[in-house]
C-alpha cells in the first residue's frame, strides 16, 4: 500500500469522508456481537437498483482500512486491506436490488475501533458522486472460556486454615467482573489480576479469594461481561476434606472435665472421710465416759425421772380424777 497508486486510493478515501459531511449519513446502526462472529454490516440504498452496476461505485471502508470495493460492475479485491482480505464479501443478489450489506466473518475486537463505512457512489456526466452513506458501530464482547476454579489441590490443610481458591478465564472482552460465592453468600472482596493478549487484545483473568476452611464449604465463581451481562459460572466446588480440628479439641475437652470432675471427687471424698474421722473422733472421746457405770446410772435416773414425771402426774390427775 506504498506505491502511488494507494496513496491516490487514501486520497479519494479522504475525498469521500469529506463529502458525506455534505451529503449526510443516512443511516448509523450499532451492531452488538461476539469475537469470532460473522456478521451482516447493512447498507442498502434501493434507489440505484434500476441503473446498470457499471454506474455504481461502493466502498466499505474505515478510515484507514478498506473492507470492499465494487467498481464498474466488479469487486476489486486487491483493494482490500490485509486485516480484512478473506474476511468480507457482498451478499445475496447486491446487482438488482440495491443491497450492498457486507458480511463480516471472524469479528475480532480491533474491528470496533474504527466506524466502518459504506458509500454509494452514482456515475454522472461529471464523474462518480456520492449518493448514500451508513456507519456501522460494532461492540464486540469476548466469547470467554467457562472459568476454571482451583482449590488447594492434594494439598492438605485443616479446618479454620486458611485456604487460596483461583478462578481463570481466558479471552475476556472487556474489562469483566468476577464474582465469589462461598456458602451461598457473595463476595466482591477479592484479587483480580487481568492480563491483556496484545495480538487479540483480549483479557485473561486470575482471580485469587482466600477463604476460611470449615467443615462443609462450597465455592464458585462467576465471571459476568458488563457488555451483553453474559455470565458464566465455574463448578460448584466443595471442601469436605478438611481435617476437623473441632472434633478433636471436642475430645480434649471432655478429659478436661473428667480430670476436673475426678479432683472434684477426690476433693468431696476426702471432705467426706475428714467429716467420719472427726465423728468417730467425738464418738471416741464421749464413748468412755457413757461406759461408767455411775453415768449409766445418773443419766438413766434423769431419763426416767423425765419419763416418771408425766406419768405421775397423769397417774396423779387420774387418781384424782378417780377420787373426784
Ligand atoms: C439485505 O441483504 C441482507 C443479506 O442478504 C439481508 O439480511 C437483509 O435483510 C437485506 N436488506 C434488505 C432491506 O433487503
Ligand atoms: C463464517 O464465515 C466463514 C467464512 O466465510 C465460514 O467459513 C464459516 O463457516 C462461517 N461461520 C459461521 C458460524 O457461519
Ligand atoms: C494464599 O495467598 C496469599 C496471598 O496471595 C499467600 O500469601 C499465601 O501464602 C497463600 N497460601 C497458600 C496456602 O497458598
Ligand atoms: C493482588 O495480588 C497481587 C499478587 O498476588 C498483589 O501484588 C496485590 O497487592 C494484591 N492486591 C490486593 C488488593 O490484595
Ligand atoms: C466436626 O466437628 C463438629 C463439632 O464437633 C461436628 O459437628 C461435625 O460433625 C464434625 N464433622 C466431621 C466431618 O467430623
């Protein structure tokens, strides 16, 4: 594209552009797709189909790069730019009826950097003039890879630890959220590392979340396009096997109680054998004086004249009452 020739080819490039500021553009649309698509880019001007192709000139063009050129009836493919050689081609019965719509094969992101352009030019006494123009805006949205989630693999590790989990897609476009759901709750707290393709210009993405083992966990992660809001989740990845901890400082606790229950009762066993020894103690110290014979005889005295009085007073009152 150095010869003479291309540089009068970009001059009537130019040419142009400047004369669709005069002329106005009929038509702007935005197409949405997904890298690696084929799309129809429409330019349809149904006024020209009663003249003879010879007299119609159409370009598609951006405003650097060429994409197809039909000229005196023939399309001119040495016209077209490397990125787009093999790429775009008219479609359906474009002669009779007007319709120059252009199919787009293998979208790739560069494609929506530049507005891609079709203009109809009409052959007059005075040479070809510009009779219709459109734009045509692509939004190319990465067609990205499910994302793969990796755990901490045949590492092993214990409940409570703490634990890495990295999630990765590749060919992201553009920039995308990356989502976490550890037991059913969302998080956004997380690493996100992207790394930029320079010849796709598409985004590979890490993201990296640690988490907290526990006994029964479950871990995804989603990574959304904020351009067609596709998302797409990796597996449901589960955490069973982390050793419980919990269940052996449950063992421990227990010998714990044991032991203080068991000082408990040896403490309580011998308050207990205290209290006997000092029982049998003043029973010893009283027992040798029960055993004399004259307190014997004293106390049995007293007993019985506690027990007599009573009685005598009830024989009294009932001899009296007798009496009476
Ligand atoms: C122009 O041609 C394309 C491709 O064949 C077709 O999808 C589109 O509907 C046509 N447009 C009109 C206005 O006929
Ligand atoms: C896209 O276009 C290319 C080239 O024209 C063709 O080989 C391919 O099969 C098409 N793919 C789809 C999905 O239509
Ligand atoms: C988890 O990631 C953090 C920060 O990236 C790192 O410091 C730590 O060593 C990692 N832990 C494991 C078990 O790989
Ligand atoms: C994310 O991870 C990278 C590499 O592991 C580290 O350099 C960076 O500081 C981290 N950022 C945050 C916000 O944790
Ligand atoms: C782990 O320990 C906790 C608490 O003791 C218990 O509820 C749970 O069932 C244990 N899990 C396993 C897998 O042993």
């Amino acid at each position: 594209m150095k010869s003479p020739r291309a540089q009068t080819w970009i001059l009537s490039l130019i040419l142009m552009e400047l004369q669709t500021i005069a002329t106005g553009v009929a038509s702007h649309v935005q197409i949405k797709c997904n890298v690696g698509e084929n799309i129809t880019l429409p330019c349809v001007f149904p006024e020209v189909q009663s003249l003879p192709l010879t007299d119609i000139r159409v370009s598609w063009q951006t405003h650097s790069d060429v994409l197809m050129f039909l000229n005196y009836g023939t399309v001119e493919y040495d016209h077209v730019t490397d990125r787009y050689r093999g790429r775009t081609d008219f479609l359906g019965e474009y002669q009779s009826n007007g319709n120059f719509s252009l199919l787009l094969a293998g979208v790739d992101v560069r494609d929506e950097e530049e507005v891609i352009h079709c203009y109809i030019q009409v052959k007059e006494s005075t040479g070809f003039a510009l009779k219709y123009s459109s734009e045509v805006q692509l939004e190319v949205s990465g067609s990205f890879s499910q994302p793969l989630l990796e755990g901490p693999g045949h590492n092993s590790y214990t409940c409570k630890d703490r634990i890495n989990a990295t999630c990765t897609s590749i060919g992201e476009y553009p920039k995308p959220q990356v989502e976490w759901t550890i037991n059913q709750k969302k998080h956004h707290d997380h690493n996100v590392t992207l790394d930029r393709d320079l010849n796709t210009k598409l985004f590979n993405v890490i993201s990296t979340m640690t988490i907290t083992a526990s006994v029964d966990q479950t871990v995804q992660c989603s990574i959304k396009n904020t351009r067609n809001q596709k998302t797409r989740h990796s597996v449901l990845l589960r955490f069973p096997k982390c050793t419980n901890i919990s269940s052996t400082t449950a063992v421990e606790k227990p010998a714990r109680w044991r032991i203080a229950l068991g000082v408990l009762g040896v403490v309580l066993l011998l308050a207990l054998i205290g209290v006997a020894i000092f029982i049998i103690f003043i029973q010893k110290s009283r027992c040798p004086s029960s055993r004399d014979p004259a307190n014997v005889q004293a106390n049995g005295s007293t007993s019985v004249r506690i027990n007599e009085t009573p009685l005598l007073l009830i024989n009294h009152s009932r001899t009296s009452n007798n009496t009476n």
